[in-house]
C-alpha cells in the first residue's frame, strides 16, 4: 500500500461526488488484515469516517470484519471481534450504524489507529488550533483552509523536507513530534527544536520564497497536514485574517528563537538548561499532576540543545530522578514534580 493514497473530499457532504474505488478500499482491508499495514489500515478509518456514503460503508464493513486483527498496530489493544444481531440491526459483516457512528464513532477510541496516535480528522474539528497561532480562523477561513490540506501519517525518522531545500508547503503538526536541525560543514548535526503539536513548520521558507533554514525529521510517529506553497499564498492573499495569523505565527517562532539563544546563555546552570528543555515538551493544556512525555531524542542528541555533552546529560537526567522530580518508564520520562522542574529551571 506504499504511496497509495485516497483522496475523500468534504464536497462528498456537499452533493459533489468523487469516484471512490471498492476495489482499492477491498485491497486496503487485505493489507491491514493480513500484514497490519498502518498506511491501509488509516486509509480505512478515513473511508469509514468520511462523508461519502459509498466510501463510509465499504470502509466501516471492512474494518468491521477485520476488528479482530486491530491488535497489530503499535499503541493501545484492539477490540474484539464485532459479532451481528438482530437487536443491534448489524449486517452480514458484523457492522451497525448505532455502534460504529453513533455519538461521533465511538468506538474509535477502542480501535487502534496507526501508530497509536490520536487522530485529528479534519481542520473543523481539531482542538489544538485554539492554541495554534497560525491555524485558529474565523469558521468560514477555516473551512477554506480544510479543503486546502492533505492528512499523512508518518513514522518515526521520516524526513519532511531539508536544510537548502525549497519549500514545497507548510506542514501544520497535528500529532507528534518533530525535530529541526542544522547541519555544519563538517557533516556535525546540532537539534535547535523540538516541535510539537499545533506548531507550523516551514511557514517563514514559504513565504519569503527562499531556502530551508533548517531539517525537519519526525522524532515519533507524526500525523501531519500539508499545504502546498502555491495554495498557501492564494488562500493568504484572500483572507486578510490568514495574513495576520501568518504573521503572528512567525512572530511567535522568532520569540521562541530568541528565547532559546537567551536561556542558553544566560541560564545558571546546565540543570536548569536540562529542566527548562524537558518543560518545553510538555504537552500544551496538559495540567496533570504526573505528565508523561516522549521526546525521542537520545541523550546524545539532547547535550548539544543545552550546550553540554551527553555525560553530563545523562548524570543530570540521574540526579533528578534520585530527587525525585522524573522517573522513566520504558522510553517514556515522567515529570513527577513539575513546580520544582519549573524553579531549577527558572
């Protein structure tokens, strides 16, 4: 199912149909039935959820009568098998509309989707771009945006585009992480950034039509919406408002630069470089007493975004765990004391 994609447009909602093929959703349910191929297995929930009522059956039966295999994909357990009634009106595929579309497709939660990631399905629905400095428009700009971008999930080390590169679009950060760096003459790779979610990525290439000032390579399992230049400029030349959350969002990336050159150099100490970096992870809204986070950086990658050397790293990272502000579960690092984090760090 490599580079195979299936492009279901909200104009379906609208009366204005795309042809769907069954043939290519039946070889979809074969792949993620048989191999658990993540990139069928998304092509299936974007069918069954979509607004097409031929794509949205053939998706829901297929992914009905492949429930039983939903375990394959990395992330939460699958469901079991979906059985048909009488009671239920479920069809020969083990499907009804009441448990499949009811309240909002609630048993999403208790299927696994590809790499276990919280999917955002579409721009209108997304929660995160009330905190997204580019992407928070007025309803009528954001359903323009909607139609503009194209949803990819991605796997770890995948590469979005390259320093010297010219830019093909933006990609908005829908889930995930995403690391930026520059590389030196001598071939040294040094992380600037982590980005996370609700973040845009190449938006300042893009609109200035120049070079890639850095990499952009997903650090974890990404979902990512991508917008080509070409539309991306039409859309800001029409909606004035789209201008001035463009410019606020590059305003805000040039604050968060500088804010980073500011703390490391003037920061006190290498622990509170450490403690105010794995701050920065934190998800945004996320105000739990314990918050788990996974970076996907070694440590090695980690010492040069605080200016200190991977020992260093990895006696700091010892040290806090003793106090008891982090402990690690696995490749999961939880932050069992977030206020004290927040006072070495400040």
């Amino acid at each position: 199912m490599q580079g195979a994609r299936l492009e279901i447009s909200v104009a379906d909602h609208d009366g204005c149909k795309n042809a769907i093929d069954p043939l290519f959703l039946f070889a979809c349910g074969v792949s993620w039935r048989n191999s658990a191929d993540t990139e069928a297995g998304w092509e299936l929930i974007r069918a069954a959820k979509s607004f097409g009522s031929q794509a949205r059956t053939i998706g829901r039966a297929l992914l009905a009568y492949s429930q039983e295999d939903l375990t394959g994909l990395e992330g939460q357990s699958g469901a079991g098998p979906v059985h048909g009634s009488a009671e239920t009106g479920s069809n020969a595929w083990g499907w009804s509309p009441e448990s499949w579309w009811g309240g909002g497709f609630r048993q999403e939660a208790a299927m696994n989707t590809p790499y276990g990631l919280e999917i955002v399905e579409n721009c209108l629905s997304c929660n995160l771009r009330k905190d997204c400095a580019f992407c928070n428009f007025s309803p009528e700009v954001l359903k323009h945006f909607n139609s503009l971008g194209r949803i990819s999930i991605l796997p770890g080390g995948a590469v979005l585009f390259v320093e010297g590169q010219m830019p093909r679009g933006i990609f908005v950060l829908c889930a995930g992480k995403v690391k930026l760096s520059t590389t030196s003459k001598e071939g040294k790779v040094l992380i600037l950034k982590i980005a996370v979610a609700g973040e845009v990525l190449g938006l300042s290439a893009v609109i200035a039509g120049t070079a890639c000032e850095l990499t952009a390579e997903t650090a974890l399992p990404c979902q990512v919406n991508f917008v080509e230049r070409e539309a991306l400029l039409r859309f800001i030349a029409r909606h004035g408002e789209a201008g001035l959350h463009s410019a606020q969002a590059l305003s805000k990336e040039f604050q968060s630069v500088y804010q980073d050159v500011h703390d490391l150099v003037m920061a006190r100490s290498s622990a509170g470089k450490l403690a105010k970096l794995l701050l920065s992870w934190i998800p945004i809204r996320e105000n739990g007493k314990e918050v788990r986070i996974c970076s996907g950086l070694t440590h090695e990658e980690m010492a040069p975004m605080i200016g200190s050397s991977r020992e260093t790293v990895t006696r700091l990272l010892s040290d806090l765990k003793k106090k008891q502000f982090i402990r690690l579960e696995g490749s999961m690092l939880v932050i069992r004391n977030r206020t004290a984090l927040e006072a070495l760090a400040s």
